[in-house]
C-alpha cells in the first residue's frame, strides 16, 4: 500500500515523514526475536539519529551503537543506558574518547594498537578502566556495494589477524584498558543470509585461535549489515529478523556465559522513513521527460553517491503512466533519484514519496547550494 496523501501534513515540502506505527511492529518483532535467544541488540545511530526516533527504539530496551563522541552524547540525551553504549570508528579523537570514558559507556570497539595506546593513556587520566573489544577484519565478503563492504583484508576496517599477536603483547602492558569483547562487522545493505553464515564460521575459528591462547572474552559482537527490500517496500515492510538471529543461534558456538550483541540500523529504522517532494517542473527530454522536485540529493544522498535505488510514487495522480527521470534542483548532473520512473502522468505541484528513506537519508542531509535544512514529521 503506498503512502495515503490524506495522513500527510499540509507543510512545506520537501519533508520527512515517519510511519511510527511501522517502527514500533519492526521493533516489537526485533524485541520478540532477539529475546528469545537472549541476544543483544545495539541500535546503530549513524542509520538515522532523529531524537524521537532514538527515543522510540530507546523505549524498547535496547542498547546504542556510535561511531563518533556526538552519537554519544545524542544516544545519552534520548535515554539510552550508558552501560549499554558501545563506541566504534577508526578515528576516535581524544575528546571524544575522553567524553565517552566520562559517560562510562560499556565498551570501545577498537581497532589498532595506536588506539589501544591511547585509550589507555586517556583512562588513566580520568582514573578509570576501559572496556575494549578488538575489531577483527574477517575478511569475509558481504557481496554489497564497494562503499558499504568493510570486512575484507582491503578495507581500512579493523585488526587484520596477522597483527593480532602484536596487539595482544601491547595489551598485556597497559593497565587502563580491559579486554571483554571480540567484534566484527562485514559491511551493510546484506540480503544473502550466506554472508551471515561464513561470518560466523570464520568466528568460530577465531575464537578457537584465542582459546588455543588462553583467552575467551565475555562478549562476542557480530556488527550488523541486515538489508532492507528497496524494490517491494510494501511487500516486505521489514526483513525476516526470524531467520535472522535463529542463523547465528544454530551456527555461532558461543563458550559458555558468552554473549552475543548485535549493531543493527538501517533494518530498524530503513522501510519507516519517506521522503515527501513536490513537483515543481515537468520538462520535455530526449528520451524521457524529467519531473523537477523540490528535494535533491542534498536531501537524499543515496542514489548519487551509492546509485542506490528508491521506489518512486506519485502519490496525487490516478492518470495513465508515463515514463519520467525524477531529479532535483541541485547544481549537479548526479542529482537524480531515478531514471526512466513509471509514474502516473505527472503535473507540477503533484506530491512523490521517495520511499525506504529512514536509514541514511535525514541523517546525511546537507546545505550544500546553501539549501535550508528538511523537517521531520511523524505519524500518530
């Protein structure tokens, strides 16, 4: 069922709009489903940091996945547990490390020695100890989009195992940082469960590599990645979280007393979330005729930089369909959302929905061409 133009907003567009309804049944089946192995559920921010958004998947319990001090101190403002925040990224700055000690957030995720060093300096500072868990690179392939990919040995993502020796030896000299944890994550938008498989074989063997040395840490997190379906939104309003989390219960050996934590975002947050836009302009091309919106890639990044495919609804015309490029008003021959876009005849001032904009759209806005920033709205 597309987007009902009744339930929108008579505002100003473009705009966001949110289908709360359709958040609260993803998270109440993610609740359902994680909870019956006991795993884990870290919510990554990066997906979409709107703070009634964090509030609402705050609400359910779960925990918070950052990659920068600023999603910390927003996952913290909406509520989150700080013992239930874990901190990613390559390039922690000392602030942000700093800031996040001082929250006693429950782990960083790290990902070389320099790192560890330090983390380990900026504890003894504050007087505390640091849990870390050690990102691995298990180069495996996501078999994703080369800018999502980021568990092969290529990529600038965690600790490359060859390396790993070297990282346990600088561990056993620092005082201020405490080894919990083992964390991998493979890249995002994954909709082959085969991914998922030959990740938790290669953290089987991992793990049987620590234990031959002695060490079994307590928490085992495996990132995220879980795709969405772009192309049926309607169809598969979120994906087969069953499947999801029964694959890593059959196929993970946890040791005993181990848990397991997952970061999932865009899967959450990814099928909630439309872009609404107005037509302001239909021009004759060569091939087909553009339809010229109100919103441009400032709004939706995705299709330029990741040629990212959104269904596209004209959702004010019931007239014979007719081919369109749909693009923006942005200085840019990449600001298009699509070529060749079956949509009913379409006159200015029609609304489009772009659709599965909740994950990595609102949070990548930009005011490049200076362009005001969009508003979010939400259904009751």
């Amino acid at each position: 069922m597309s987007i009902d133009i009744n339930v929108l907003p008579a505002v100003k567009t473009p705009f966001y709009w949110y289908d709360m309804q359709l958040l609260e049944n993803t998270l109440d089946v993610v609740k359902r489903e994680s909870d019956r192995y006991g795993f884990n559920v870290h919510y990554a921010v990066k997906a979409n940091a709107n703070i009634d958004i964090l509030k609402k998947i705050h609400s359910y319990g779960f925990g918070a996945d950052c990659v920068s001090g600023n999603e910390v101190a927003r996952s913290v403002e909406a509520g989150f547990a700080s013992d239930k925040i874990v901190y990613a990224g390559v390039g922690k700055s000392d602030d942000e490390i700093t800031n996040a000690l001082r929250n006693d957030i429950f782990c960083f995720n790290v990902e070389s020695i320099p790192e560890l060093e330090v983390i380990n300096e900026l504890a003894q500072k504050e007087g505390k100890i640091a849990n870390v868990a050690l990102r691995i690179n298990p180069n495996v392939d996501a078999s994703t989009h080369k800018y999502i990919t980021t568990g092969l040995a290529e990529n600038k993502f965690g600790i490359n195992m060859w390396d790993m020796e070297n990282v346990l030896e600088a561990l056993a000299k620092l005082d201020f940082v405490k080894l919990i944890g083992l964390h991998f994550h493979i890249g995002s938008q994954i909709t082959d469960l085969k991914s998922f498989k030959g990740l938790c074989v290669r953290v089987n063997e991992l793990q049987q590599w620590f234990y031959a040395r002695q060490i079994i840490v307590d928490h085992i997190n495996v990132g995220g990645g879980l795709g969405i379906d772009y192309t049926n939104p309607d169809k598969e309003p979120m994906p087969n979280f069953a499947e999801y989390f029964k694959l890593f219960a059959e196929m993970l050996e946890l040791r005993p007393k181990q848990s397991l934590h997952f970061e999932l975002g865009r899967s959450i947050v990814g099928q909630c979330g439309s872009l609404i836009t107005k037509v302001l302009y239909v021009k004759n091309g060569k091939n087909t005729d553009f339809a010229i919106v109100d919103a441009g890639m400032t709004e939706l990044i995705r299709p330029a930089l990741y040629q990212a495919q959104h269904k596209i609804e004209n959702i004010s015309s019931e007239l014979p369909v007719k081919k369109y490029d749909v693009v923006g008003p942005i200085c840019e021959s990449s600001d298009c959302f699509g070529k060749a876009i079956q949509l009913p005849e379409t006159k200015r001032g029609d609304l489009i929905a772009i659709r599965s904009a909740g994950a990595y759209g609102e949070v990548m806005v930009s005011e490049y061409n200076l362009r005001s920033r969009v508003k979010a709205y939400y259904s009751k």
